[in-house]
C-alpha cells in the first residue's frame, strides 16, 4: 500500500518537475530535426488507447451490467452532474476576460473518470470493485463521444485557430476509437501479454501524460502565455477545482443514501463519480485541436484537480477501510 501511494505521489512530483523542466530547458521547435516530440506523441496517444482496448475486459462488463442504478449514478456524475455545476457560472463569466479560464474548468467537468486510480482507491476502500471496473471502463469510451460533444458547444467561442469539426472528428478516430477497437478485437490473443506487463503498461501512460505537459509548458514559457494568467486567477482557479470536487461527492453521497444503497456501492459511485481523468484530459488538449497558447489554461484544472483527488482519496480510502 505504502509502495502505491509513493509511487503515485512520485508521479506528481514528476509532473512539477516537467513543468520546471518547460521553464528551464523549454523543447524549442528546431530540436524536432533532432528528435520529433510531437510525432513521439500522437503514437503514443494512440498506444496509450490501443493498450486500453488490450487491457478492456468485456466478461467484467457485461457481468455487472445488471447493477444499472449504479452505473446510471456514476455517469450521472461524470457527465451531467460535473458539466451543469461548472454551467451554472456561465453567464458570469460569458464576455469578459474569465471566460476562458472558465471554458478550462468546463473542459475537467467534461471529461471521463479516471481507470486504475478509482479501481485501487474502491479496492482500499472496500467497495463493489466489479462496479467500479465497470464504470471506469465505460466512462472512457463514453468520454470518446461526451467529452468532444460537450466541449463542441465553448471551444468555438474560445480557440481562435482550432482545428473544424471535421479534422477533431478524423483526429478522434485515428488516435481514439480505431486504437480501442484494435485492440478490443486483439483482446484475446494478447490479453495474458498485457496482463503480465500490467505495470510497464501504466509507466507508458504516464511517461506520455509527462511528455504532454513538458511540451505545452515548454510553449507557454517559449511564448511568454503565464503573463497572460493573473495570480488571483489562478487561485480562483485552485479554490473553483477544489470545490468542485467536494460539491460532486457529496451530492453523489447524498443520493446514495436516498436510494438505499450499500456501503459498497456508495463507496464506489462516490468514488468513481467524483474522479476525472489526467490521462484522458492530457490526450483531448491535443485530440480537440486547442490552439498552443491555451493548451497550458486546459492542462491546468487537470493537473489541480488530479492532484488534489489522489492526496484527498488516497487519506479517505483507508480511512473507510479502518470503519469497516
């Protein structure tokens, strides 16, 4: 247990460090003569899904299925519930110079739960752990569709050179849903290979997600793009993440109780409900054509947030497994 939570607390570090990284040694565009980092990127974006189409187990779907309830909450959650909280501020920040912050914050709200971190956190926590694989599993390929169809409606208003519809759609497909199709239908034959490597597997995931933030920061600081970002903004923006978050678990909580369910399932539905997604946030700044000057603001919420749930469940995870 102690080896999980250094290793995840090494990934935030490691995440800091590229952002000082960015600052210090920034990747200037002529070193991809020497090395294409972008390239090294968009195949690992689309590994990243290959391996998750690999690693998707059908069998543990369809088994839990039958516990709709649950599953319905959860997406609730992560797709309804997160977008409508962030909306309600919509018109405040409509026409002045917080919308984009907020069309960044809109962007975390959008995305999917996160896969291995609330499957571990559910396990710690003695919750329903088939459920919990259930609803990260369908979150991300639910995300594929939701997170590009929520984000449709802002991203107009906000990215002045972004990719058309039609280009985010061809880049969805080539780097997202053939990727996990592909690997859907190879499931069988490398399931046992990807099972043993489990673990490099997940080193993968995160040395892309690294690459990701070390590139934008490296633009951001290239550009000058943090002037543009006021401190009180920013700390709005840390205060706004973590509020957030806790509004989302406790009303996820509270209808828990309404519906009468275990303690495992609300274990669960909280925890899978209240979680979004790094890896899935770091691949759609570059899958949703964002423009390079905004890619930082996008990434931002993210890392905030994602740090702040994996500090905050890993302390509450053990402190329920201790009430049991």
């Amino acid at each position: 247990m102690n080896t999980l939570f250094n290793r995840q607390n090494l990934f935030l570090i490691l995440l800091i460090l590229m952002v000082i990284a960015g600052k210090l040694i920034p990747y200037k565009p002529h070193y991809n003569e020497i090395f294409n980092l972008n390239k090294f990127i968009d195949w690992g974006i689309a590994g990243i899904f290959l391996l998750y189409g690999l690693k998707l187990n059908l069998k543990e779907v369809v088994k839990d299925i039958s516990n709709w309830k649950l599953h319905l909450l959860v997406q609730f959650g992560t797709f309804i519930l997160f977008p409508m909280l962030v909306f309600l501020f919509y018109p405040l920040a409509k026409g002045n110079t917080w919308f984009p912050l907020w069309v960044a914050v809109f962007f975390l709200a959008a995305l999917p739960s996160t896969v291995s971190s609330s499957v571990v956190m559910v396990s710690i926590a003695k919750g329903n752990i088939t459920s919990a694989i259930f609803n990260a599993s369908v979150s991300g390929l639910i995300g594929i569709v939701m997170t590009p169809l929520l984000m449709s409606f802002f991203l107009s208003q906000n990215a002045e050179s972004g990719a058309h519809s039609t280009e985010i759609i061809a880049q969805l497909l080539i780097k997202v849903l053939l990727p996990i199709i592909l690997g859907i239908l190879l499931n069988p034959i490398f399931r046992n290979l990807v099972n043993r490597h489990s673990k490099l597997i997940g080193e993968f995931d995160r040395l892309i997600i690294l690459l990701i933030v070390y590139e934008s920061f490296s633009g951001a600081f290239i550009n000058r793009i943090f002037s543009t970002i006021p401190t009180i903004q920013f700390i709005w923006l840390t205060l706004a993440c973590i509020a957030l978050f806790f509004i989302v678990y406790e009303i996820i909580k509270f209808i828990c109780h309404r519906l009468n369910f275990s303690r495992e399932d609300t274990v669960t539905a909280t925890f899978c409900g209240s979680k979004k997604s790094l890896v899935h946030g770091s691949l759609f700044v570059l899958v949703l054509g964002i423009p390079d000057e905004s890619k930082v603001l996008f990434l931002l919420p993210i890392m905030i947030y994602h740090s702040f749930q994996l500090f905050y469940v890993s302390w509450l995870a053990n402190k329920l497994a201790k009430s049991v």
